[in-house]
C-alpha cells in the first residue's frame, strides 16, 4: 500500500517517545507533529533527523483504511489499546 498524501494521521494520533526536532520529549497521541506542515506532508521526510520511528512506519490498509478518516480512528484505537 502507498501512503496517501495529505492524510497526517500517523503523524497526529500516535504517542512519540522519541525526539522530534522542535519537539525533543516526542509528542503526546493526539498532538500534532511539530514537522507536519499544512498539506500534513512531513517536512523532514527522508531526512536524518526524522525518528526512526517514523522512517520505519509502513502503511498497511489494517492500520490506515480507506479514507485519512478512517486511519486516524483505528490509529486512535490502537494508540489507546497500547497506551
């Protein structure tokens, strides 16, 4: 599955324990990533700076759905099932 541009979910709903330049404690679920600029395109994809976390993240239609809606639920759900 390809990531679908402009969807942000994974970059808003899950917690990062690992430091994000301009967020270096991570971010809390639900907390929009500091990174995500308007179009909620990461700009620093590809980047070494980018979590490994987040490099290492592939989209998978269990985890992101159909719509950027229906990723930011199941995101969610999971974030509170693993919280």
């Amino acid at each position: 599955m390809q990531c679908r541009l402009g969807c942000g979910a994974c970059c808003i709903a899950p917690s990062i324990s690992a430091s994000i330049p301009g967020m270096p404690n991570g971010k809390p679920a639900g907390v929009r990533c500091i990174q995500l600029d308007e179009n909620n395109l990461c700009k620093i994809f590809g980047q070494p700076e980018r979590p490994a976390v987040c490099s290492h993240f592939k989209p998978d239609i269990d985890v992101c759905g159909d719509s950027n809606e229906q990723a930011m639920t199941i995101i969610t759900e999971l974030e509170n099932l693993t919280s």
